[in-house]
C-alpha cells in the first residue's frame, strides 16, 4: 500500500531539487568565507576585463581627443590616473560583488536548512512505517480467554 504522505514529501523533496537544489547545496558545502572569495576573484577578472574593454571604445570612439588631454598631462600623470580609475572600478565592483553573494550564501543556507527539515519528515514517515509493520499483531483471543 502506498503512503501518501511519503509521497507528497518525496515530490515536494524532488521539485525542490529539480527547480535550484543543486546549485544552492553546493554553495552550502562550501563555507561562506571560501564561496565570497571565489566570486569575489571571478569578480575581478570580469571587472578587469570589463575596464580594459571599456578603455578600448573610449579611446576608439575619441581618439583624437583621449590622446590630445593625455599628452597634455604626460605619460607617467595619465598612468597613474588610468591605474587609479581602474582601482576604484574594481572596488566597486568587488564591493557590489561581497553584498551580492553573502546574500547569495545566506538565502543558499536557509533554503538547505528547509530542504534538510523536509528530508527529516520523510525520514520520520520511513521510521514510523518500519516501526508499524515490526509490531506484533495482537489477537482476540490472546488477549481475553473465551473458555
């Protein structure tokens, strides 16, 4: 006979894997320090990449005019205040990065910890049924002498 309770968790366990089990419990493997700086480093090459590129349609869009302010300033000036600019880039953009993945890994964390509750009530219902069907069955006549 089949249980219907066992059921309805095993499909309720088995969405929840199928919709973002996978991706939120590998996140929750991981402890949060270790998962923020891993995004964080991936954070930083795309924002490396990103200035650089942004630099090469600025300076190829307006050539004439990039190239005539930094020859006003020199070569060394506008190193140091390209280098600057990408430093505050980056911080930007690794900042927005720590909020967006704590939260990441805290909504990850909590929504194992439900999945994890569900599994426990799935567990309860397999050790209920074991429990029932491991009890003697009692009869009638054992328990009152009819002579």
């Amino acid at each position: 006979m089949v249980n219907e309770e066992k059921v309805k968790q095993m499909t309720k366990l088995a969405i929840y894997e199928k919709e973002h089990g996978r991706s939120k419990i590998a996140i929750s493997r991981c402890y949060r320090w270790d998962y923020v700086s891993i995004q964080a480093v991936k954070t930083w090459i795309f924002a490396s990449v990103s200035y650089a590129m942004l630099c090469g349609v600025i300076l190829g869009s307006n050539l004439f005019d990039i190239t005539d302010i930094f020859l006003d300033m020199g070569a060394k000036v506008s190193a140091i205040y390209l280098f600057i600019m990408y430093i505050v880039f980056c911080m930007i953009f690794l900042l927005i990065g720590f909020v967006v993945y704590n939260v990441r890994y805290t909504s990850s964390l909590k929504s194992v910890l439900k999945y994890n509750e569900e599994l426990m009530k799935l567990y309860d219902l397999y050790v209920a049924e074991e429990e029932a069907l491991q009890e003697p069955s009692v009869d009638i006549e054992d328990i009152v002498d009819l002579d």
